[in-house]
C-alpha cells in the first residue's frame, strides 16, 4: 500500500502558506476535466505507460533471458542515459543489497554484478571497462529512437572491445523502438532485442522492457511489479486517488509561490526513486515559462546540509518526504557510556527507531515553522509498492501538466542541445547548427577571470 499524507500541506496545521480545507471541493470540476482529458487520451493510446501494468508482451522472453544469464555472466553493463536508465537504477538500488557488487556470487544467488554507463565522461567509461572482465559481459544497449549519441559511442566502443575477444551477438541485447532507428536496422544483424512502445517516452518507461529487463537480470520479482502497478491503476479509477491529489496540491502550492519541490527519502535505499523523479517532474512540467524545479535531498544525511535553508530560507518550497512503515532489517544500539547524557539515551533503542525519530522530528519541525511539507507512505520497500509508486508518480505527472495546461509528455527544449552536439560531432544534415555555433557561440563576448 502507497499512502500519499497532505495533512502538513493545509493551512490548518501549517498557517497562511498552506491550502484551505475546501481545496479539493473548490477544483473538483478543474479536477474532472483533466480526469476526462486522460482517460480520452489513454483511449487513444497517447498515454502508454498507462497501459505497461497490463500488457507485458515480452514478458516470457524477459524471464527467460534472465534465466539463461543466472550463473553465466559475471558483469551486466547497461549502456543508457535518462530515462534509460534511472527507473532500473533506482529498482536495483531499491531491492537489492547497498553493496550488490561487493557480494560474492552465491549471495546474489548467481546474478551479475551491475555498471551503469550513464555518462560519457571519458573517466567513467574507461574506469568501468577496467573494472571488467569484457569477456564475461552481457551489455543492455537502451534507446528508445536508437539515436541516442551518448549510447550509441558507447555502444560502438563496447562492440570493438568484445569483436576482439568474443562474439558481439551473443553479450549484447538491444532495447529500441520495435520498427525504426538506428538500433532496430542493427538489431537485423543478428543482436537479441526488446521493443519499447512507441507511445511510451523514456521518462514513462520503467516499467517496459527498458526497466523490466535489467531488473529481471538482477534478481527484481517483475510480476510483483507489474502487479503492484495495477493495484495503485485500479485506486486511480475514482478521482480522490493518491496520484491527483499529489498533482492537485502541487499545482495549487505553485500557485502560491512554491515553485522548488524536494523529494526526501528518509531510507538510502530509495535514493534512485528520487532521482528518478527528479527527470520525470523537471522534463515533463519544465516548459512555456512555467514549471516546477525538483530538489533530491535524502534523509538523513541532508538534514545536515539542505535542512537550514528549508526551515529558514524562503517560503517556496513543497517538500514530500518518502518514508517506510517496516524496514527490512532491524539493528540495535549498544548501550555504553551510561554517565554521558548526551549518549546513554541512544542504547536501547534501534536505528530503525533512530531514522523514523529524525524523520518525524524534521517533519513537526518544518510544520511548526509553517513550511509546506508532504509524506509518501510505503508500508515495506518490495517489488509490488514500487511498482505502484512508480505508476502512481508517472499519473501524478500527467496529471499536474494538464492541470498547468502544458503537454507533459514532450520535452522541447532538450532538443536544441542535441542539435548542437550532434553538429559539434560532425553529424550530416546540421549545417545550419554548425554555423550557430561557429558564428555566433564561439565568438561571442568572454567574459572570465
């Protein structure tokens, strides 16, 4: 069960900066006209991820695929940026152990050790290709249009690396649109692949191949998963559910000035969440002079660096904490130094107890200092509460765009920059980007010290 707690967003428990008690009566009609706009889109088909908890056609092939590599490969390298990667980082970084690669192979019950490529700097790639066996490799290529320039050098790099040592065909699987790109006419040479819809974007897409597969490979339950998305489906069909009203308080609260939302797990493991969220809310709402800026702050190294500024600075700030009722593990706190008050009352106590203490304190802080802030309740971290997490934040999203009356499913601004590169890298078609940069960029004024 995900529970989504507002009780601090409202102006009866944190003043003037919060929403008034009739905020949900006052919007139902708003609310209903966006509840209609996705459920007509959804018909349509231009909201895919809608569809992902219930139509898994690969889903065999994945488990089977996974099967085949237990015990056979030593490394799984995933090859792919933002939303190519970042829901299967944060599934993995969820649900398996905090030093998965440290673990010999018996306690990851035969499944590899993972590298994520999610960068191009050249320290990075170089740095993984060092700290693997090449041979004992099986590569995950993720792009949706199989253009991707950062995957795709690293694509090429990795294939000259195992052409001299093995047979490229059989350590690297292709995840890409299902008819054009690149990677698909690649795929035609023999490569194993999966599809990702057409109608599902990179930053919907955990729950397709482009996340299903890695977490298959590392052990991650996906029919869990995929089952606790349709569960969280299932709670979103009447319009008071955890996904709108996230939307709908985040809309009003920008509307008062609290355009900065902070994502806090109060648990290491979900890290990755945030971050995962971070591209979803700033790529989709980001837009037409508008939009949100998503913080990732983690619980509770954070509120030794960012809490100052949150209890204190501005009033424009939301701030959702993600906590868990039931950790996985329980650890005691020794009892010494009895003398010493400032230590003796730590032993007794256990560190579970000790990481829901400073949430609860940093939650009833931030109200009495009248500071909006939210709770995202997970009952324990499993496959099943992430996938409705995950499917919940998605329809949040959607549904918060619409409400600003943006499109949150494209992302033109990112586009321009690609075009750059694309022409800085000699790509043919982009002369006139090329002359941009070489005309005006490079010649501009400089101003440095």
């Amino acid at each position: 069960m995900v529970i989504y707690d507002f009780s601090n967003l409202m102006e009866e428990n944190i003043g003037e900066h919060g929403l008034s008690s009739l905020f949900f009566k006052e919007k139902e009609d708003l609310l209903q006209t966006v509840d209609r706009q996705i459920k007509e889109q959804a018909r349509l088909g231009e909201l895919g991820f809608m569809q992902l908890p219930f139509d898994q056609p690969e889903i065999d092939k994945i488990k089977r695929l996974a099967a085949a590599a237990r015990g056979k490969w030593e490394n799984l390298l995933v090859l792919g940026i933002g939303g190519s990667s970042l829901g299967a980082m944060a599934l993995h970084q969820a649900l398996n152990h905090p030093f998965y690669n440290l673990l010999p192979s018996e306690k990851r019950e035969g499944c590899p050790r993972v590298f994520f490529a999610d960068n191009v700097d050249p320290e990075l790639i170089n740095g993984i290709l060092e700290s693997i066996d090449i041979k004992r490799t099986l590569i995950l290529v993720i792009s949706k249009s199989g253009k991707t320039a950062e995957t795709l050098a690293q694509f090429l790099l990795c294939l000259d690396h195992i052409k001299k040592v093995g047979d490229p065909h059989q350590q690297i699987v292709i995840i890409t649109d299902p008819e054009k790109g690149p990677l698909r006419e690649i795929v035609k040479e023999g490569f194993s692949s999966f599809s990702v819809p057409p109608n599902v974007g990179g930053r919907y897409s955990v729950l397709s191949p482009v996340g299903l597969v890695p977490a298959a490979l590392l052990g991650v339950d996906i029919d869990a998963l995929l089952a606790g998305a349709q569960a969280m489906s299932k709670r979103c069909e009447t319009l008071e559910n955890p996904a709108y009203l996230f939307a709908l308080t985040h809309y009003l609260l920008m509307q008062k000035g609290k355009v900065i939302h902070v994502m806090f797990p109060y648990a290491y493991a979900l890290r990755g969440i945030a971050d995962w969220w971070r591209q979803l809310w700033a790529e989709s709402l980001g837009k037409e002079g508008k939009g949100p800026t998503p913080v990732k702050a983690i619980g509770v190294t954070d509120q030794h660096s960012q809490l100052q500024l949150y209890m204190e600075g501005p009033y424009d700030k939301v701030i959702t904490f993600l906590t868990v009722k039931n950790y996985r593990t329980e650890v005691n706190i020794p009892s010494f130094f009895s003398d010493f008050t400032d230590i003796a009352y730590l032993g007794g106590h256990t560190f579970n107890q000790l990481i829901q203490a400073e949430q609860l304190g940093t939650e009833a802080a931030l109200t009495k200092t009248g500071r909006a802030n939210a709770k995202i309740i997970l009952d324990q971290i499993d496959a099943f509460s992430l996938g409705a997490l995950f499917y919940g934040l998605e329809l949040a999203t959607v549904c918060c765009g619409f409400l600003m009356d943006i499109n949150p499913l494209n992302q033109p601004g990112v586009e321009l920059g690609k075009r750059y590169t694309q022409a800085l890298m000699g790509k043919s078609g982009f002369t006139t980007e090329k002359e941009e940069i070489e005309n005006w960029f490079l010649k501009r004024p400089l101003y440095q010290v």
